[in-house]
C-alpha cells in the first residue's frame, strides 16, 4: 500500500482499529491473568496485536492531518 492509499482509508482504519476488529486477533488474556499477582505475562507465538502505544499513535495519525514522517525511518520494502 501507498501512503496516498492508507490515507484514503484513514476513517475505515480509526474504525477497525477503535473496535479491535483489525489487526485479526482472536486469543484473549484471562480475567485472572489480568489480575495476577504473580505478574505473569501472556506471550504469544506470531502475536498481531496491537499495542496500547501502537493502536493510540495509529489513531492520532488517522484523526491528524496525515503527516507522512522521515522516509529516513521507514522500513526497508
């Protein structure tokens, strides 16, 4: 995808991301493991989950002006 093509998909993406239909993610952490006082943390094999950091800072992007950023800090393709 090209930034032109994510930015015009920004209000479909604040939508599946706002309702943590995308990313695909279907395993939950308990009720207890939430709890815990052992503080055990739940890590999963090819976890696609988002972040609380993560799915905030997809969000501002998407209710911002779009910034496209330093390509210097970009992925390579």
């Amino acid at each position: 995808d090209s930034y032109e093509d994510v930015v015009a998909h920004a209000g479909m993406i604040q939508t599946v991301v706002t309702n943590k239909t995308m990313p695909p993610w279907f395993a939950e952490e308990s009720r207890s493991s939430k709890t815990s006082t052992t503080n055990h943390q739940h890590i999963w094999k090819n976890d696609r989950s988002l972040t609380a950091d993560d799915r905030n800072d997809l969000l501002a992007w998407v209710q911002s002006d779009h910034p496209l950023g330093n390509l210097a800090d970009a992925p390579k393709p």
